[in-house]
C-alpha cells in the first residue's frame, strides 16, 4: 500500500477480479434456484423470474382469480382489437400513468392486463463508500413490494391477468413477455433523462421499438378517454398507410360515435423546400386526399368518425407535428418507426423518435419489425 493507505494498482485489480466472479457465480446460482427465502412473491400473482428463460412460472390461483375477473366488453361498442395487453412499469413515479392507461384500455377492450417491471442488474459492483448498499436479495424485495404498492394504489380490484418482476435486461424482457403473453399492445413509459446513454446505447424505449412486434404505445399522461382527436403524420409511405389504418381502428373502438372522433392526417413539407414552400404545400394537397381516399377505401372508418386531411411546411417536422397537435388538442398522435440503429438515432435523428421524447400526449409507434408481419395485428 502507499502511504494513503489506497490500495496498489495490483491488489486493486485482483480485489476488482475476485468480487466479479463471486458476483457471476451469485447470479449464476440464482438464475437456476429462486432467490432463498423468496420463493414467493408477497403480490398475489406476481412471479419472481430470472431471464432469459423457456417459459413463465405457472399462474396461481389468485392469478387466475384475477384474470376470470376480465371485464366482458361492451357488445354496442366497434369490436375492440386487443384481447391481451402488457404494461412495462420501472417504478418511477410516472409508472402510474402507464396502469392508469393500461387499465383502462384492458376495462374497455376487455383484454387481459399483464404487468411487468424488469429488474435490470447493476452497472456497477461498488456503491457509495460513505453509505451502505442494499444487498441484491433486498433490492428484489423492495422492487417487488413497490410493483405491489403501485398496482394496489392504481389499479386497486381491477383484474390483472399476471404481475412479475424479472431480473433481465428491461427490453429483452418486455420482448419475451408480450410473446409469451400474445400481447397486441405494449404499454411504456417516456424513458427517464439520461443524455449519454440515450444518445451512444438508446433508452429502453428505443430498444424495444427496435425489435417489437406489437404496436407501443408510450406515454407521459394517461390517454384521455373517450378519443376525440387523433393525429396520424403521413409520408406517402406504406408504413404511414398502415399506421392510419391503426388509427382509424383506435378512434373507431376508443371514440364515442355519438360525439364523433376527428383522425387528422397530417403531411407536413420539410423545410429541405423553403424556397418553393408555398407552392409545393398546394401541389400535396390532392396527393394527399388521395392518399386519403385509398387509406379510407382499405380501412373503412367506423360510425362517427370523421378523417380531415392537412398540410403544413415546417422548419422542422417534429416540430410541425407537435405543434398541430398541440394546436387541435390531440389525444393521441399516432407514427411509424424508421427502425434505425442506436448510431443512426444518435447522427441522423428520427422524426418518430424526436415526437415521442418531446410529447407530452401518449404516442402510439408501429415498430419496424411488423413490417414483416401480416396486417392482422391490431390491423396494423
């Protein structure tokens, strides 16, 4: 040691080594064995699960008490196109609005909620030397009994199909479990603010539209029901084409026919043609009503619904979105994914991805990965 009393560059690394292996060999262990002493959740139908894994643990018979609760949907309303949904809660003070949107969604379509919040592993082994670090058993516990306390305090007897905490990477895990559940929908959160990580890794919110095969939809404040607007921007593009279709199915199924729902389509002209702005905002305008016409010619709106077209020129698409959305009181925009990678978001930005970090309404993303799939999922 040197006079300080540090340790030398030697002993440090040997100690650094020494603590990682105990630590691989700790998880190791309980990747195979529930944590001891745990192997029980105290939330009725909330598994313990280490990922990746095969399949879930089975539901008990709370679980399955809940889920026979499933309120049976309403027969006058549009047929709803979820039966399963999965809400992905970190436990942050804004995880409520994503059960209040979540339970809300499940109590109008009569579709099974499923909530999940994944444990992610700590990036470092050494925490702060002046204060004691909670040992891995007592972090799962406290993340268990937060996930309880948020769905007892949202949700309170509302049915919840299954409720788990799963010690994995969040985006992983929110992927497997909206398979392993057959979700339509997946619920998240805005990520929370963390500048380097989002710009050079992306957030958990990037990753799983990544590599999602639902639609998401993420939100900041709980989605306003009944639907009254709702914004769709529009390329021309195929992607764009089916995002409407999906629209127009959430205003039919989330709308009140009665009052109507307006599904506003909106091509906004990038500020690439300023010189030629004006002019070229007029030639869009028949392209885009008949861009309308063959979206509406596909996708029948349901009773109530009415579809208004738009242009606008804006210095910056995002925004133009955001501010005509802002403008019509929207309840929801509505966008397609580029499905670049974490380096092209950082370099050359995402319209998509832009709107959804600066929104202060929920979004709802069609990843780019349903692409591949057929349009029968959430018509999308």
């Amino acid at each position: 040691r040197y006079g300080d009393g540090a340790p030398t560059g030697s002993h440090a690394y040997l100690r650094r080594s020494a603590c990682s292996i105990l630590f691989i060999l700790f998880i190791l262990s309980k990747a195979v064995h529930p944590v001891e002493g745990r192997s029980s959740s105290p939330i009725p139908g909330v598994g313990l699960c280490v990922g990746p894994r095969a399949a879930y643990p089975a539901a008990d018979a709370s679980t399955a008490a809940r889920a026979a609760r499933t309120p049976t949907p309403d027969p006058a309303m549009p047929t709803a196109p979820l039966t399963s949904l999965l809400a992905a809660v970190d436990l942050s003070a804004t995880a409520t609005v994503v059960l209040d949107t979540a339970a809300a969604l499940a109590a109008r379509s009569g579709a099974a909620l499923h909530v999940l919040h994944a444990f992610e592993l700590p990036a470092s082994l050494y925490g702060e030397p002046t204060k004691r670090r909670a040992s891995f058993p007592e972090r799962i516990a406290q993340a268990e009994a937060r996930l309880h306390e948020q769905i007892g305090g949202r949700l309170g007897d509302a049915p919840v199909a299954s409720a788990e905490v799963v010690i994995y990477e969040a985006y992983k895990a929110i992927y497997e479990r909206a398979q392993q559940v057959g979700a339509e929908l997946i619920v998240l959160g805005a990520h929370r603010p963390h500048p380097l990580a989002d710009l050079l890794l992306g957030s958990t919110v990037d990753r799983v539209l990544r590599t999602a095969e639902v639609p998401c939809l993420v939100t900041r404040a709980a989605l306003r029901l009944p639907l009254r607007r709702v914004v769709v921007p529009v390329d021309f593009s195929a992607s764009a084409r089916a995002v409407a279709a999906t629209a127009l199915a959430w205003a039919g199924w989330l709308g009140d026919a009665d009052a109507g729902v307006e599904v506003h389509l909106l091509h906004v002209v990038p500020q690439d043609y300023e010189p030629v702005a004006e002019e070229l905002v007029e030639r869009v305008r028949p392209a885009l009503h008949d861009e309308v016409e063959a979206i509406l010619e596909e996708t029948p709106p349901a009773r109530g619904v009415r579809v208004h077209p738009e242009v606008r020129w804006g210095a910056s698409v995002p925004d133009a979105i955001l501010a005509y959305a802002a403008q019509t009181d929207a309840d929801l925009l509505a966008l397609g994914t580029q499905g670049y990678g974490a380096l092209a978001h950082a370099l050359l930005g995402s319209i998509a991805a832009a709107v959804t970090r600066r929104a202060s309404l929920p979004v709802l993303l069609r990843p780019a990965a349903m692409r591949a799939l057929p349009d029968s999922r959430l018509t999308g």
